[in-house]
C-alpha cells in the first residue's frame, strides 16, 4: 500500500482527489485531514492500487433483455451522474 500527502488550496486539493478516485485501479482511504486555514487543505490518503485486466469486457442490455458484449483493451470508465457512465477505451476485430 502506497501512502500520498496532497496540501494546497482546499478546492483544487478536493478536485485533484475526486479526479484520482476515479480511477479504476486506484482505492483511496482518507486517513488524515487537516485544515490549516479556510482557504489550505493537507489530506493524508492510503492508495490501494488494484490493477485492471488490460482486456474488459462492456456487457450492454436493451430492453427487451437482449445483451451485446463488446471486448475492449484500457477500458477507462468515469461515472458522470448516478447511473449515468462514460466508457473509453480500444475495440479491435480480429477478423477485419
């Protein structure tokens, strides 16, 4: 397990570890918070890093309950709102 220290302005400190949360691989556990002025943050975080499979499969289903599987390499996925889920990464057929 890895150990980071982010200290900064409080809003970007908070951007730099919700952008770092979303990443697939990485767990943060928040371990210590400190505030030393309304406008400075210090957070101490325990990053677990979980490497992904370089090969994900994206697994979609329509209504009717029909499923589409689509095979994908560095799939990255970022979830916009809840529920709401935005997929990246490279397809490749190997018959084409």
């Amino acid at each position: 397990m890895l150990s980071i220290t982010v200290k900064g302005n409080a809003h970007k400190v908070n951007h730099f570890l919700y952008e770092l949360s979303q990443l697939m691989e990485l767990k943060l556990i928040p371990e210590e918070v400190e505030v030393t002025d309304a406008e400075e943050r210090e957070v101490t975080c325990d990053v677990q890093h979980q490497p992904a499979s370089k090969l994900s499969v994206v697994r979609l289903q329509d209504c009717s309950g029909c499923e589409i599987a689509i095979p994908m390499l560095d799939l990255v996925c970022a979830e916009l709102e809840d529920g709401k889920y935005v997929l990246t990464g490279r397809c490749y057929d190997l018959f084409s």
